[in-house]
C-alpha cells in the first residue's frame, strides 16, 4: 500500500472512524494526511484514544493490511483474538450509544409554560 492509498477507516472503531471523517470534514482521508496529523492533536479529539491511536498507527505502516481483512482462515489465534476484541468493542460502543439514546428518549420532556401575561 502506497502513502497516498485511501485510509482504511474500516479498520479503527466507529468512534475513532467518526473522529477521522469530522477533521477530514467528511471526505475519506489518504494514510499520508493521517500520518500529518500530531498525535497530540488525534488525542485531543474524544473519538480518539491510545488503543485508537495504535490502530491509526498501524494501518497506516502495515503493508499487510488488506490481506489480513480478506479472510479468517489463514489468521493466527492472537490476530483472531485481536478481531474479537475489536468487534466487541465496537458492539460495546454501539450498545451504550443505543441504550443512551433509549434512556434519553424515556426521560420525560420538561414543557415551557408561559404566563398568561409573557411574551410568546
């Protein structure tokens, strides 16, 4: 893979893919405007953790990549075990995001009244 291939956001999870997409202002990035970007900068952005940051890191270098996302079968146990973690983290994320919105959607909507007497 070439520094001006196309990210593979696929490979970072969602929060880290969304963080990506909002600095790059919704455009897929290449690996070299990821690697321009500080660390520092990657931290500062919610979406974006250490574990994150090592996926980033690793996409970006590893020349490997697209063979290692064809298929599970020629994997290692410690590369599918590092998959499994990867999609329940994801699974995780998506969970407590759906559960968060449940309970926001559950929690009673406080009305404002006017007086009779207040502008509307």
């Amino acid at each position: 893979m070439q520094r001006d291939d196309p990210f593979p956001l696929d490979l970072v999870p969602l929060r880290a893919r969304k963080a990506i997409l909002q600095v790059f202002e919704g455009r897929c990035p290449n690996k070299d405007e990821i690697a321009r970007v500080p660390d520092c900068l990657w931290l500062k952005n919610p979406g974006i953790g250490p574990a994150a940051l090592r996926r980033i890191h690793s996409a970006i270098s590893d020349p490997e990549i697209p063979n290692k996302t064809l298929s599970a079968a020629h994997l290692t146990d410690i590369e599918l075990l590092k998959r499994l973690r990867f999609f329940q983290d994801e699974l995780r994320y998506i969970h407590d995001t759906i559960e968060q919105r449940v309970v926001n959607a559950r929690e009673p909507k406080v009305e404002k009244r006017t007086h009779e007497g207040d502008a509307k």
